[in-house]
C-alpha cells in the first residue's frame, strides 16, 4: 500500500504526526498558546523548499500517516468522499446511479441502476466515462477517487457525461440530473428445496431489517420450514440492523454481543424474544470476506446453539469505529472499542501497521493455520461446544465455492479473476447472448438448471485472453476453462436477471442444495439434545 511505500519525502515521518496535531486543533476550533512546532516546520517548508508545497494535501497525508500507526480501519475520509462512504449503511446515494471499474486506463460501467438518473438518459452497461464537465476521466484521470467526485453531487444538479460506446464506436455527450438512487442490501431470497428457503444479505443498511422482515415473510408463506443466511462477501454495516436481525431469530434474553473500549463502558445487547423465527432450522453460510456486523450476526447465532454455520473462517474484524465529522466536511472514523460474541470472544484478528499484510492475511489461511492448537477455547452457552477464538468465526461445516472464493481463479488463472478483463470481454462481446436469454428463458432459476455456454464462446474468450499481452503466456487448464464457464455463466445471469440470478447461477454450479442437505443433517445431529428439549 502507498501508506507504507510512499518515497515522496524523507520529511515524513516529523511532518506527518505534527500535521495530524494541528489538524485535530482545527478541527475542534482550539488554537495552540505558542507556535508549536508544526507550525514552524509549515513555515519552512512554505518558504523554501525548492517546489511549491500543496497544504491541503500534505495535511492529509499527515492524518494518514499518524492514523496508520493506529489499526486497520481507523481512517480519514477526505470530504469529497463522505457521502459515496457512507452510501450503503444509508441504503441510498446521491449520484447518477451507476457502478464502474477502471480497464486500461477508463472507467467502464459495469451497472446502471435501473430507473436511475444514468438510466432514464440511455447509459448502458459496458459505456465507457470519457469525461465529466468538460474534465478528462482516461488515462492518469482515471482514478476511483476523481470519477467518483465528478459523477455524485446533490439531488437534482447536474452533470455533463461524455462517454464512449465501444459496441458502435459512438462517443455520446448527456446531461444527468443527480438523484437519489436506492440500495437494496437483500436483492436474493428463494426456495432451494419444498421447505428450505435461502436469504442472501449483501450489507446492513439502514433498510436491511425492513427487507429481511420481507423475504423472511415471503418464504414462510411459500411454505419454508428451514432458512439460510447467506452472508457470503458480506463487509458489515450498520451494527443495529444485523442486531434487529438477530433479535427474530434469538429467544428472550439471549445475548446478541457487547462491546467496550478503553473509554467506551461495556455496551450489551440482549433479544427481546419478540423474533418470528426463534425455532426451525437455521443455517449461515459465510466466507472470508464475511466480515463486522455480519460477524456479530454470526458469532451471536453459533454461541447461543441457535444456528449451524456453513462454509469458511469469517474475516476477522471486529473493532468498533465511531464517525466524527470534521468543520471541513470530512470525516475521522475512529476505532474506539471491540466486539465480542456472546461467549466472550473477539472477533477481531492480530494486526500489525502494515495494513497490506493484514488485508492478505485473508488469502495466505492454511488449514495448519486455522486449527492452530494454541488458540483459546471458548464454549457455547447451552451444548457447551468448544468454539475456536483467534479471530473471525470459524464454521461447524466446511463448504467453499469457486466463484465466491476467488482462491482457486488465483492458482489457475493469476491475475485474472480481479482484472476486471472477463467482465469488460462480456459487456463487449456477449450482449446478443443477453438478449437470446432473455427472450427463452422466463426466470433466474430456469436460467441456471438449464443454460450451457457454447464451447466456441470459451475459444473466443480464450482467444481474446491470448491477444492480450498480459496472458500471452497464461497457460490455461481445463480447471481454468471450466473456472471460466462458470464466472461467464454467472454473469449473463446477472445482467438478464440481476443478483437473484448471479446467485442463483452460483448456488446451482456449486452444488450448494445437496450441501445445505449435508449440513442439515449435520445441524440434527450437533444439535439433537435440543430439539428433545
């Protein structure tokens, strides 16, 4: 990470902390007796050094700095970002409703919101962002960060797009006008079987209870008996929702977690048992991109015996950060205590300040690793079963997938999975594909039990790797080919069926029905002396 390999100046390290304390001065409006350092240092610098020194940017980079020496999530958000920040704990964002990648140098929209403000003016996927009122966004412009600043702004002003479409060859100039776009955080719940429906939840937002409430509802009334919780991907949110969302599946009483720090008092949330599914079968599948209130959700269903966890080791993060917005408009999101489980565990995992090892440590787990015999032994409150500690949440039942779990894309396709080049090759070349699905198949699941990619389109895609000089010399394996069918499979379904049908796709490759029967079985037997009860 540039935090840590940042060669810009041999001052840093002076500069960066006293920068950071006269920020924080600023910030709460106090001013130093004297000059204190910082301040003759700016001077310095202001005055002589041999280029022209940018304040704002220095000061940032000093908060970055100190703030590094801290842990792995406490950070500074600059005010341009607040807002696209905080969009999906708020389940809305203001902007012209759109989701983007950068490929060689430009932003590519690989999602237009439907009836959003990009989609009401004709951008499609696939479009390419060229530029923003008359700014360039190609080439060393295309970052995240500027992009982002350019396209959001306040409901109703407006912002001029030039864009290229690729398909034709058109470049395309439109005014937006911003708008509100809504997130859902639970775009995906069905059954997979006569009486166990699934529910996929992608964050908690302000709206995730609302909508889980919803879902759960709908499958009762189809019948379901037995629910999954798919919290796969899952990064966290808004720790009351994932509360509110615990609170219907945990008997009065029950404890939900806790937190303290060192100047926060010990926090406790407890069910109310007011919940409508307090009985009934209940399973969680998770990754390890599974991660904050999704492990609070997690960790307080395995200690309470309420629930059998599925799939493999969560993340790891459980530090608590509290906002605290800054005069300028910025935002300090400060760690100021811990979660822990009902059993008394931490959630969170070891850190060092190299944020980069910390953020890897997800990909390098061996199994060696996770059934390490020195970690501490906690027990669940009712069966009393020894649950690991040492970080995340470890499962009762192992399941990986491929196309969740991009570990197996890395050892047979390197590189590839996150290029971002799959997905452009899709928008690109396969959209008269889209529109024969769309008009032969009704649903997502029809999709999914019966669609087959076409040898040939694996040759193309395979082709255009080997044009690229990038994968010239990327040998690809069946594995590798196989790997590919599916991601290609999936994400036609994405685009004909939105995420229900991605999912749907992905459950359907992996088998994941006879593996929820697996682990069913596996929750009858772990869990029998309550069912007697």
């Amino acid at each position: 990470m540039a935090l840590f390999s940042n060669k810009k100046s041999y001052l840093q390290p002076t500069i960066y902390s006293l920068l950071v304390i006269a920020g924080i001065i600023v910030g709460f409006n106090l001013k130093p007796p004297i000059k204190s350092r910082f301040y003759q240092i700016l001077d310095i610098v202001q005055t002589d050094y041999v280029d022209k020194p940018y304040p704002e940017e220095l000061e940032e980079d000093a908060i970055k700095g100190m703030l590094s020496q801290l842990d792995p999530h406490t950070t500074f958000v600059p005010a341009a970002l607040v807002e696209y920040t905080e969009r999906k704990v708020k389940g809305n964002y203001q902007g012209i409703g759109v989701d983007f990648i950068i490929f060689q140098d430009t932003a590519v929209l690989t999602k237009v919101y439907v009836n959003g403000p990009a989609f009401n003016v004709g951008l499609t996927e696939g479009d390419r962002i060229i530029e923003a009122n008359g700014n360039s966004l190609i080439g060393i412009n295309a970052t995240n960060n500027k992009i982002i600043e350019s396209i959001s702004g306040t409901p109703g002003s407006e912002v001029k797009i030039k864009i290229f479409r690729k398909r034709n060859k058109r470049i395309i100039e439109t005014s937006i006008k911003r708008g509100s776009v809504s997130l859902k955080s639970i775009e995906t719940f069905y059954l997979i079987d006569k009486y166990t429906g699934i529910i996929k939840i992608k964050s908690f937002s302000a709206t995730t209870y609302q909508e889980f409430i919803y879902a759960l509802n709908s499958l009762k009334k189809a019948g379901m008996k037995n629910l999954v919780i798919d919290l796969r991907n899952n990064g966290g949110g808004l720790l009351r929702e994932a509360i509110k969302v615990a609170n219907e599946l945990l008997n009065k009483g029950e404890l939900i977690t806790y937190t303290q720090g060192r100047k926060r008092k010990k926090e406790v949330y407890k069910a109310n048992g007011n919940g409508s599914f307090k009985t009934g079968r209940l399973l969680v599948i998770t990754n390890r991109s599974t991660a904050s209130a999704s492990e609070i959700l997690t960790g307080a269903l395995q200690d309470n015996d309420r629930a059998f966890i599925i799939g493999t080791r969560t993340f790891g993060k459980g530090l608590v950060q509290e906002p605290y917005r800054l005069p300028d408009g910025s935002s300090l999101r400060l760690t100021v205590a811990r979660y822990y489980t009902p059993s008394g565990r931490s959630i969170q995992k070891p850190y060092t300040k190299d944020v980069e090892a910390y953020r890897q440590e997800i990909y390098r787990r061996n199994e060696k690793t996770e059934a390490d015999t020195t970690e501490k032994i906690y027990y669940s409150t009712r069966l009393k079963r020894p649950l690991r500690a040492g970080g995340g949440i470890n499962p009762d039942f192992m399941l990986t997938d491929t196309l969740n779990e991009s570990e197996k894309f890395e050892i047979y396709l390197p590189g590839l999975f996150n290029s971002g080049i799959l997905d452009v090759y899709i928008l690109d070349n396969l959209r008269k594909e889209v529109y024969t699905v769309n008009n032969h198949y009704k649903s997502a699941l029809q999709f999914a039990r019966s669609y087959k990619i076409k040898p040939t389109t694996i040759k193309n895609i395979i082709r255009y790797l080997k044009n690229n000089p990038k994968y010239k010399y990327l040998k690809i394996t069946p594995m590798g080919e196989n790997l590919i069918r599916k991601y290609i499979k999936a994400s036609i379904a994405r685009l004909c069926f939105g995420e229900e049908g991605y999912q749907q796709v992905i459950n359907q490759e992996e088998g994941l029905t006879s593996r929820i029967q697996l682990a069913i079985m596996a929750y009858d037997k772990e869990f029998q002396q309550l069912n007697k009860n």
